[in-house]
C-alpha cells in the first residue's frame, strides 16, 4: 500500500512533463496512493487520501516560526512569531481570522460583483473579438482578475500594473523548497517588501477615511471587539492578491485551452448560451477537476497516523497532488476525458473543510462570465499555435495562449 515506494519527485515535475503531467501522475497513482519521497516527507495521489489529508485533523501546518523581531517583508507578533495569513494556521488561530475575514469578505460581496465583473468580461472580450487573433492570456485572462481583485480592495487605477509584477513574483515562489529556481525567493521578498509597504499606507488612508471597498472593511471589521492587527491585515491582503488573481487567471487560461482542444465541448458551450447559458456553470467544474490551477499543497502530520497503509509520524511533510487526486479513476470514471457535461464531479481544486477557498465564488464567477462571454460572441475561436506553460507547478497555468477566430 505505497510502504516503501519511492517517489523521484525531480522525474514527475521535470520540465518535459509540463505541458501535460497526469500521465506520470497516473503511473504513480496505480504502484500507491501514498508514497514516500525521502525519510519525512510522503506524496498523496489519490482522491480519497488526499481528501482526508486536507479535512483531517491528523494535518495541518507547523506551527509560524519565532524571529523575535520584524520588518516590512516579515510582520511579527507580540511573541515574535511570523504573522502567516489564516490559510497556514490551524485552529484556534485560523478558526479567529478566517471568521474576522469572512466578516469583510461575504458572498454577498461577491453578488454585488456580479454586474461589474459582467461589465469588464464584456470589454476584454470585446477587444478580443475585435482583435480577431492575439495571446488571450495577455488580452483576457491576465488582466481581468488583477482588475477585479483590485477594483475590490479600492485599488487606484494607475497603481493596478503594479499588482500584477507583485501577484507573479509571488506567486513563482508557491513552490516547495526543491522546486525553486535561483533567485526566485530573493524576487519574491522584494514584491512583497513593496506589496506591505504600499498597503501600509492605504490602510491607514482608510482608517481615516473609510471607503466602499475590501481594504476599508477589512480595516473595520470586528468581532466581540476583536480585530486584525496591521500585520493579519497586511498578510490576509497579500493572500487575497496572489489566490485572488494567479489562481483565476489560470483557471481561465487553463479552462480556454481544454474547451479548445476538445472543440466538441465548445462547441456545445457555444449552442448552450443560446439558451440559459446552464452550461458554463458545469464547464468551470470540470475544468477544476480536469486541470487544476493549483496542483499542490503541502501539510504537515501533527499528530502519528496512518494513510493508504503508509505510517506517518508527528512531523513528516505531506505534499497533496491535487491534480492526480481530481483525475482518481477510483472516483472519476474516464478521468482523463474532458466533459463539461459529467455528474456527478468530485475534485479538490479548491480543498475541502475548513480551508475551502474562500474567494471560490469569485473565482467560479469570473471563470463562468469568461466561457459564457467567449462562447457567445466567438463561437469560431481557435487555437493559432501551441500555448507556452508557466514554470511553476503549484500554480499550474499558461505563459502563453494564441488565439485566433475564423
């Protein structure tokens, strides 16, 4: 049962398989769900383990690491622990932020989205349509998210450019340890210096001159008299930025592409927005289950425990490959085959539990809007030329996307 089974973890994410892993996914899956990497760490490729690792409370994350003091890239608390945002901590922590956050952030927020993001998916994909070809990530789903995320959080126009240089160098650095590049955390900890030092001082223009946006909520929100210190609201922002945008700009690239090479779905997608537009709802699901764009995350075992007959001890690193998780044949029939029609569908895109993504319905939204929006106004889009992926692999998404309409 994956007892003894190692996995070379440098072979499944090399750069050959990066346009298309699950095949290597699934040859691991089929030796165990769970194998080991090393002497503390496991890999989960299966459904059911996977959904357990990130609902169970056998795992969670190690607890923030004391440095005794701070500095703009690394805010600390009152005992010199490094602030993390909520989706790292573990209750009771995590349980105390995620419901302050979820004050400001409600879906009632994102309802009230509901015309303005329709209103910027009509543009963008105007330009697009007007264009007649071009790379749809630059044109569409780059810029579409750092807007939305920015116009939430009351970001002024002429300093959004900035957000999305930020939202990368982070995001290239969402990678475990072994699978970073030479200077990547070095470019990663200065978009972060600038991110916290100009959201230092929006939020104390908010303070004292709130607005209707997520910062000056954010700011206010409160609970029994509780509230996020500067450094929980200057993380819990960063979180928001980078989740926010890299995660829905991927989902939109990702899900383009595999309508696109399954020309029979879109054209499906296209015939269905003549009539309810039902359809897309169904095709972002199964685009998050299909390719996912996040493909790992990490835990750590608190507590000894067993997992797919593996025993894992108090410490050992757990890293969950979502997308060989969400193509499980064990839960999926056919789990290689894009259906944007499948029911039931299981996936883990956006975890499980206590840590279920809480920007999943803004992302859903956006994604929705996108499809529908395309479908309709070019049901003749096509692809130009091979599309170029991201480097990263825990953020799975493309570089590129040529388009063209016929």
């Amino acid at each position: 049962m994956g007892e003894g089974v190692g996995l070379a973890l440098g072979e499944l994410f090399e750069a050959g398989r990066r346009a298309d892993p699950y095949g290597a996914y699934g040859e691991w899956r089929e030796r165990a769900p769970v194998v080991r990497v090393g002497d503390a760490a496991v890999a989960v490729l299966g459904f059911g383990e996977a959904e357990r690792v990130v609902t169970g409370v056998e795992y969670g994350h190690p607890e923030p690491e004391v440095i005794g003091g701070g500095d703009a890239d690394l805010p600390v608390d009152g005992q010199g622990r490094v602030v993390r945002a909520f989706a790292f901590l573990n209750p009771p922590d995590h349980t105390r932020l995620r419901g302050l956050v979820g004050k400001a952030f409600t879906a009632r927020t994102v309802e009230g989205l509901v015309p303005r993001v329709e209103e910027l998916v009509g543009e963008f994909v105007g330009r697009v349509v007007e264009a007649g070809e071009g790379d749809l990530m630059g044109q569409l789903a780059m810029p579409l998210p750092v807007t939305v995320i920015a116009e939430l959080l009351g970001v002024p126009v002429e300093d959004r450019e900035r957000f999305g240089a930020w939202s990368g160098a982070m995001a290239r650095a969402a990678e475990p340890g072994f699978l970073l590049g030479p200077g990547v955390a070095e470019a990663a900890a200065r978009a972060r210096r600038e991110f916290v030092a100009y959201f230092r001082e929006l939020a104390a223009e908010r303070r004292s001159a709130p607005r209707d946006d997520l910062v000056s909520a954010l700011v206010a929100v409160s609970d029994e008299g509780d509230r996020l210190s500067e450094g929980e609201l200057l993380v819990t922002l960063t979180l928001l930025l980078v989740a926010g945008h890299e995660t829905t700009t991927n989902l939109i690239g990702n899900g383009v592409l595999a309508l696109l090479r399954n020309p029979d779905q879109y054209a499906a997608l296209a015939r269905d927005q003549a009539r309810d537009a039902a359809l897309a709802e169904g095709a972002v699901e199964e685009v998050l289950r299909y390719d996912s764009p996040i493909q790992l995350t990490m835990r750590t075992v608190l507590t000894d425990t067993t997992l797919g007959g593996v025993e894992l001890s108090a410490g050992t690193t757990v890293l969950v490959l979502v997308g060989a998780a969400n193509r499980d044949p064990r839960v999926c029939e056919e789990p290689d085959r894009f259906d944007i029609t499948r029911a039931p569908r299981r996936h883990l895109a956006f975890g499980r539990g206590i840590h279920f993504c809480l920007g999943a319905p803004l992302a859903r939204l956006q994604a929705r809007t996108v499809l529908r929006e395309l479908a309709r106004r070019a049901p003749e889009l096509r692809l130009a030329a091979e599309p170029e992926w991201a480097e990263t692999v825990t953020l799975r998404g493309l570089r590129t996307l040529p388009i063209a309409i016929r």
